[in-house]
C-alpha cells in the first residue's frame, strides 16, 4: 500500500492480446452511476420505501484511509483494454 502515487500515462506493459510487450495508455476508471434494476438495489428500495425509512444505522466512524484505484490499459498497436485487479492507495495522480 502507497500512500502517493505518481504514473505516466504511457507505460510499457505486457498486453495479453498482442502476447507482446507494447507501449500502453493509462487512464483512471471512474464510479458508474449504480444500476436500478440489480438484486440489492431492488432491495434497497422496497425496504426504504413508505414511511419507516433507513432500514439500519448509518455506520459511525470516518473514511477508509485509502481508497481502491482501478486502472484501465490501453494497448496502442491492438486497441484492447485490460483492466487488472484494484490497487489501495491515499492519492492518485496520472503525469505526462
């Protein structure tokens, strides 16, 4: 776990479609709005519903102290995009 991370945004990698090290673009993936229509936000949303409201406390404490960062590659030659298991770090921060 780092607590500050600095990354190019073209890196060399290897790129699983290729089979070949190839020079790759970074970029950050970011939190898409959740869907409506899943299990648990069903859920969520027959429980909260009508007059008796949050179905449980809200958790006490504070913030994780890192957050999860998911990195997407981008492969120049083939256009593919490889998205690997997140990593925790405090601060992100993509350079030229």
């Amino acid at each position: 776990m780092n607590p500050m991370v600095k990354m190019p945004r073209t890196i060399k990698r290897y790129c699983p479609s290729c089979k070949k090290h190839q020079t790759v673009e970074v970029e950050r993936v970011k939190k898409r709005r959740a869907s409506e229509l899943k299990r648990g936000q069903r859920q969520f949303r027959r429980v909260t519903a009508g007059y008796t409201g949050f179905p449980r406390p809200k958790p006490e404490g504070r913030e994780k102290p890192t957050k999860r960062i998911l990195l997407r590659y981008a492969c120049s030659e083939c256009g593919k995009k490889v998205q690997p298991a997140a990593q925790r770090a405090k601060k992100f921060e993509l350079t030229e």
